[in-house]
C-alpha cells in the first residue's frame, strides 16, 4: 500500500492512496539523461578557486559526498552556507549559460512513454533541471522529486519512495535508471527494479547494465508496457 503522507513527515501515514496499475519509471538526471559532467567540473573548479583550494582534490571528494559533506573536508575553517551559497550561485549562472547535451536516445525515449508513467528524481534542484530540460528540448513530467522534496537524499531510498508515491505507483513496479552509486543504493533500498546506463563497467547491484541510453531505449520502453513486463529483471 502506498500512502499519502510525505518523506517529510517521518514515515507517518495518512489517507491511503490507491497504487494505479501498470509499470513506471525513474529516472535520475544528471549522468543519465544529461551529460553534466564537464559542467560540474567547471562549477566545482571555479568554487575551489573562490576558496584558493586544489580544484581536483575538492572535485574527486565532491563526487563521493553530497555538498556541505564536501565543504566539511575540503574547506572546514569555511562558514558551510557561505560555500552553499557560492555554490548555488555558480551552478545557477552554468544552468543561464553553460552549454549542455541530453544523452543519445533521451529525446526519443522521455517523448514516447506514456504520460504519468515516468518522473525525475535528482539530487539537484528543481529550478535547475527545468533549465536543463528548457536548454535541451527534452519534455517535463509532472513528478519531479528534487533535493528540496526530502529530508534524506541518496542513498536513501525516500526520494525513490516518494517518487512512486506520487505517481500512485508500488514500488515493486518502479524501474529506476541510474548511473551512479549511490543513486543505484537508493532505488536498491526502495525495492525497485534498478538499470544502470553510461558507464563501461556496471554498478554494483543493478538488475541490467547498458553501456549507453541509447542501448537501453528498448527495454526501458517495453518495461514501461503492460506486455513487457517481464523484460525487468
């Protein structure tokens, strides 16, 4: 049963919400829709030049821990919310200028699933992934669950929860695409089919690895159908 109180409410339940039938997919954004990486390193690199810090060493701890995590090791004299507040500042002038790139097959993939049966769920924030979506064509769906949404982020499963909450959805029929650890944790714990994308070596615990998007448009789009449900594990 899926119920209607949010993440942020501690696990509290209240008016049961009836999961609708059918199959659903999760998407994470950065890495797996869009191509960010060149422009987190030049957001974190001019960070660190703000801070007269080495710009690889606070880049290589910044793709294991979430930010104020990364300012406690690589910058611990520094107020943490005036280096969040950089930080922002930086990644919110790359979303008005920076260039980006949906992965191969984004397009054709998030135009052909039926609408309400897919959504977003990021680490990063709203605002910053509809200028994303804006700068590279791709469509918006109605659930998108960002940083801001809940309390834990990944790994925890909450924003993959929640997610599926919103789409009145049992997890068990969720299929959450993933690049990433921690995001691949997330869905894992959520106790959803998890297919990793865009990485040579496949993350540990998924159910399928891809290589690209691309390779995995097939099958993300025959899960998402009725009669392709058995193509999840």
């Amino acid at each position: 049963m899926v119920f209607g109180a949010s993440w942020h409410d501690h696990g509290v339940t209240t008016e049961p919400v009836r999961p609708r039938p059918g199959k659903y997919v999760l998407f994470d954004v950065d890495g797996t829709l869009i191509d960010a990486v060149d422009n987190q390193r030049r957001v974190w690199r001019a960070w660190a030049g703000r801070y007269g810090l080495d710009a690889d060493e606070v880049r290589r701890v910044a793709l294991r821990t979430r930010p104020m995590e990364t300012f406690a090791e690589v910058a611990p004299d520094q107020d943490p919310r005036e280096c969040l507040a950089a930080l922002h500042e930086l990644e919110d002038e790359d979303v008005r200028s920076g260039v980006y790139a949906a992965f191969d097959g984004a397009s054709e993939l998030l135009g052909t699933l039926p609408l309400g049966a897919w959504a977003l769920v990021t680490s990063n924030y709203e605002h910053r992934v509809r200028g994303r979506f804006a700068r590279t064509g791709l469509p918006v769906p109605r659930v998108i669950v960002d940083a801001a949404a809940v309390e834990e982020g990944k790994p925890s499963p909450a924003p993959y929860l929640l997610a599926a909450e919103q789409l009145g959805a049992r997890p068990e029929d969720c299929l959450v695409v993933e690049d990433a650890p921690s995001g691949v944790e997330a869905g894992l714990r959520a106790g959803m089919t998890v297919w990793g994308v865009n990485a040579a070596v496949a993350v540990a615990g998924v159910h399928r690895h891809f290589g690209s998007l691309r390779e995995a448009v097939p099958g993300i789009l025959a899960f998402a159908r009725p009669e392709g449900a058995a193509a999840a594990g």
